[in-house]
C-alpha cells in the first residue's frame, strides 16, 4: 500500500478529530481544522489534480474507430457541438496522463438505461493525439480553461486549499444557519413553541399528554436545536406531573424521542443540511424524506419509552417537596398569554411550503402564470424563505413583547430552568433573543465549515477512488455502511453534528462516485439515523437530559439512550425499506 494512501489519510484525519474532541478536549472547530490542514499537508499533489479533473470533466463511455473517435454520455450538457477539449486518462495513484485534443462532433439524444433517463451522446473525434496513444473506455474529456484550474488547485498552499474548502461550505449553508437560529430563538422568546404544545396537547385530550409532548418535539426540532426544545417542554412535562403524579419518564422521554429525530435528519437544523449540501440533495426532498424516518423512528422510540416507564416509574425528584406550577417554569400564569396557534406555526411552515412549491415547480409548471410562477421561485430559494422565516418570528416576538394592561412585560428569553427573563423594554427583549441565536449560529457555522474544510481536502486526498474500491456489489449495502461509520463517529467523541459532519466527507464520495439503484438522499438520512448511535456519557446531551431530569446516569442510559439507540436502528430499517420500495430514481 502507498504511504500516502486515500485510506491512510482518511485513518489520521478520523484520529485527529476523535483525539482532539474526546482525549484533547478540544472545541470540535479546532479538531475539524486539524485535521484538515494536516489531510491537506499529506494529499499528493497528483490526487489533487486526478480529482479536480474528475470533478469537471466527462467520461469516455466507449471509444470507435479503433480510439480515433469515441462516445461519451453527457448527462450534465457540458460539451459543445464544434469546441475542442482535452483529454486525461487518470490512474490511481499516479499523476494524470494526456492523451490529446478531440473535437466534438455531434450531439443527440438517446437511451441511457443505467440512468434510467435520456441523456445526450456525444461523439469526439481525435485531434491532436499525445504520441502514439489513442482514446479508450474510462479516459476523461475536459475543458482546456478546467484542466489549467485543476492543476493550478494542486499548486496552492495547503491553508489556501483549506479555506477554499471552509469558504464554499459557509457560502453554501451559513445564511441559512444563521436564519435557522434567529428563527428558533424568536419562537421560543416569544412562546409560540409553548402556544403549540399547548395547543397539541388540547387536541388529543389530557390521558395522551405524551404524544403531544412527542409531536411537539418532532416540529419543534426543525427549527430548533434538540437541547432548546428539550429546554422549553421540560418544565412543562414536570407541571403534567405535578397534576397526575405519573408517567414522569414517559413524558421526558416522548420530548427527547421527537426532538432527537428531526434534529438529525430534517433541514434546517445543522447536521442534515450540511450532509444534504454536501451530497448535492435539495432541502425539499431531505425535509420530506427526512421527516417519513423521523415520524417512524420516533413513534418505535415512544413504544420503548411507554415500557421503560411501567418498567421503572422513575418519579420527578423531589416529589414531596412543596413544588408548584409557578416552579417549574413557562407554565405559569405570571408569564402572560400565550400568541395565537397559527402565527406560532407560520415560522416552521413557511420555508417548508416555499421550498417544497418551488421544488414542485421544477418538474411542471402546473398550468400557473408566468408572475406567479416567477415569484415561487424567487420566494423558494432556501436563503429567502429561512430569511422571511426568521422575519415572521422576530415579529411574533416584538408582538408578543408589547407591555400589557398593567405596562409590565412577560416575554423573555427562557434560560436553562425554563423561567423568563424579565427585560427592560421591547426593543431590549428582541435584541437579546436575537444576539443569543447569532452567537450560538456563529458557533455552529464555525464547525460546519471546518467539517465542510476536512470534506473537501479529503476528496482531493482521493476519497472517490477509495470509493471505487470499497463500494459493495450490493448497492443497497452502502446504506447499513454510511449509519455504521456514523455511529462509530458518534460514539467516539459524542456529538451528533460533528459525526454527520465527518461522516459524509467519507461516505459522500462513494455514494456519488457509483451509480445507486436509490436516490443519494437515503445516504444522508442513513447518516443521520446513525448519530443517533451511542449517546452516553461524553455526549452533552446526555448530561443535559440527566440533570434536567434528575435521573441518575444508570437511569439515563438505561431511558434515553436505550431509545434513542432503538430510534437510530428503526430509522435505517425504515430507509433501507424506503430505498428499496421507493428509490426515487
């Protein structure tokens, strides 16, 4: 084996991250940066240039006129009738080779079986042959202007190729974090996610609190990351026990078997969208699909929490203190009226409804005039829409934070017991929420593009030829493949985000380097099903879940990380059965 192989590589940068999260204890934006700049450091110049070439140029499908001439199947329409192109026969391993000049000749459309789909194909003739070589089945036809960048890509310092890599990354997805945070923050200040529990929980009647609790978690974990949404129901789960005196683990563990789910696989929390980005899948199609697993993962995760809470009854600590309402947070009178159910939804509906109209959109216009066609579009571009998302809760907030009829305020920013902080005025009420959502966004786009930084230099290294070799026969195998790399991630240095992070750098290439049976978004929610393996004790979540609680650590794995463990293998069941019974392609 090559001192520098793709496999070598891809060993230190997962024993750089690991180390550095879990022995180093260091920030997981230092440890993704680490590694990248050591990946860099170590990738071969000619890797560099196989992978850019690859990455820009079109494949010679079979070669005619004893390598004279040659077809190739242009799905992405990049060749042009009459230019010239060059053309690299890229070996593993070994710089690329030049084998000369074509022309394209004709272009037309026929059958491409293996795409299951027309697609253009375009016969070269050869020009300028390098010596004596001649066109042959595998070689690569290239622009001229992207064969000069593709070898330009490998001259470039290593922290040039690094922040190239965290630029493309933050470009792609911060604008939509940034307005993911906003948006959840603003909800939550304002208490339309209580206004929706609440709402829910009226709707199925008193005896099923728990499964309101259970949906609430899994819509109130799009907009919101798992730990604020465990935050805001908490304290209301311990107020339900403080009228029934039972089912204290069902409850808290319906909030954790919602939120956890749609955290890891449905946009626009980080982890699924940086994993969609990177694999190239829409935000509409990840949100559906994500949403099916989530819904089914969760309700088998409600089953075991029903059993854990006859089996151990585990009651609220403290029972028999003087605890009231007014103790356990949000739920109490003092903190005002609630905002009405539907501008409470709007935020968390609307992207989803101007994302999934323009994506419908792509396939048939549906009969709609131009303006308005025009206008989805426009509306649907997932920037856009997160950003009149995060608008519509900052206005539910600067609603919801005018003074009542005694000139005192009740909204606030709940902190980490649930309670509201009182704040001075209005404007001081939106500025807080606003600042806290920025700074913790700020933090999370900072890890995501040192993920999206590792991703891209461990490409260059040779992921794709890596993949190549280690692909299984059986395509439906690359599903159980992507969740095992996954949770092993996970259980290593313990946050969910981070192991999806690093796990679509290595799995991605594979999944687009083949041709799959299925559509590549059932990779990315095989991804997030396994981060949700192995949640114990180096894992933030769990200490948040325990202490809140006020179960013990044998109690908290033996609760919530048994069922989020059984999520995570119910969620790659429920995709392998999608992937083989609705492959989207």
């Amino acid at each position: 084996m090559h001192l520098l192989s793709p496999l070598l590589i891809l060993s230190i940068a997962l024993g750089i991250v690991i180390a550095g999260v879990l022995v180093l204890r260091l920030h997981a934006f230092l440890s993704l940066i680490v590694a990248a700049l050591v990946v860099a450091a170590l990738t071969p110049g000619a890797a560099i240039q196989r992978y850019e070439l690859r990455r820009d140029a079109v494949r010679i499908a079979a070669p005619a006129d004893r390598g004279a001439a040659a077809v190739v199947i242009d799905r992405r329409h990049q060749l042009t009738a009459g230019a010239d192109y060059e053309v690299y026969r890229l070996i593993d391993g070994q710089p690329p080779l030049r084998v000369g000049r074509v022309r394209v000749a004709s272009s037309d459309q026929i059958d491409a079986p293996a795409a299951n789909a027309a697609a253009p194909s375009t016969r070269l003739v050869m020009g300028e042959p390098e010596g004596d070589l001649v066109l042959a089945t595998g070689d690569w036809v290239i622009a001229p202007a992207a064969a000069s960048a593709a070898f330009a890509m490998s001259r470039e310092t290593i922290g040039e190729r690094v922040a190239a890599g965290f630029g493309r990354t933050i470009l792609d997805i911060g604008i939509l974090i940034a307005m993911a945070s906003i948006l959840g923050g603003c909800l939550m200040a304002a208490r339309g996610a209580e206004r929706i529990v609440v709402s829910l929980r009226r709707a199925v009647g008193t005896e099923r609190t728990p499964l309101a609790f259970l949906a609430s978690g899994l819509l109130l974990g799009i907009p919101m990351f798992a730990e604020a949404v465990f935050y805001l129901l908490l304290p209301l789960a311990k107020a339900m026990w403080l009228e029934s005196r039972r089912h204290y683990v069902l409850l808290v563990l319906a909030i954790v078997a919602g939120a956890t789910m749609t955290h890891s696989l449905v946009p626009p929390t980080p982890g699924p969208l940086f994993v969609a980005d990177a694999m190239g899948i829409s935000i509409a199609l990840m949100m559906r699909q994500g949403a099916i697993v989530a819904i089914v993962a969760a309700l088998a995760g409600y089953t075991y929490a029903r059993y854990a809470d006859r089996r151990w009854g585990i009651p609220m600590p403290m029972a028999g203190a003087a605890l009231t309402h007014d103790d356990v947070g949000p739920t109490s009178p003092a903190a005002g009226p609630l905002p009405p159910l539907v501008w409470s939804l709007l935020p968390i509906l609307l992207p989803v409804v101007l994302i999934s109209a323009d994506a419908a959109l792509s396939s048939s216009t549906y009969g709609l005039p131009g303006w308005l066609i025009q206008t989805i579009q426009v509306l649907g571009d997932r920037n856009l829409a997160l950003s009149l998302s995060a608008g519509a809760a900052l206005l539910l907030l600067a609603w919801q934070a005018l003074p009542d009829k005694s000139g005192s305020y009740v909204v606030g920013k709940a902190d980490t017991s649930g309670s509201y902080v009182a704040g001075a005025n209005r404007g001081e009420r939106i500025r807080r929420a606003v600042r806290d959502s920025i700074v913790e966004a700020g933090e999370i786009i900072l890890v995501i593009g040192a993920g999206g930084a590792l991703g891209a230099v461990l490409r260059q290294a040779g992921m794709s030829e890596l993949a190549a070799a280690t692909v299984p026969e059986q395509k439906l195998l690359l599903l159980p493949i992507a969740w095992g790399i996954t949770a092993v991630v996970r259980m290593a240095q313990g946050s969910a985000t981070v192991a999806m992070i690093t796990a679509v750098g290595i799995v991605g290439p594979i999944a687009l380097a083949d041709q799959l049976p299925y559509h590549p978004v059932y990779v990315a929610v095989a991804i997030g099903c396994g981060s949700k393996i192995g949640m114990w004790m180096n894992d933030s979540g769990f200490w948040v879940i325990a202490r809140m609680s006020g179960m013990s650590e044998i109690e908290t794995l033996r609760t919530a990380s048994a069922m989020v463990f059984i999520e995570g293998c119910v969620g790659l069941v429920a995709t392998l059965v999608l992937a083989a019974v609705w492959p989207l392609v």
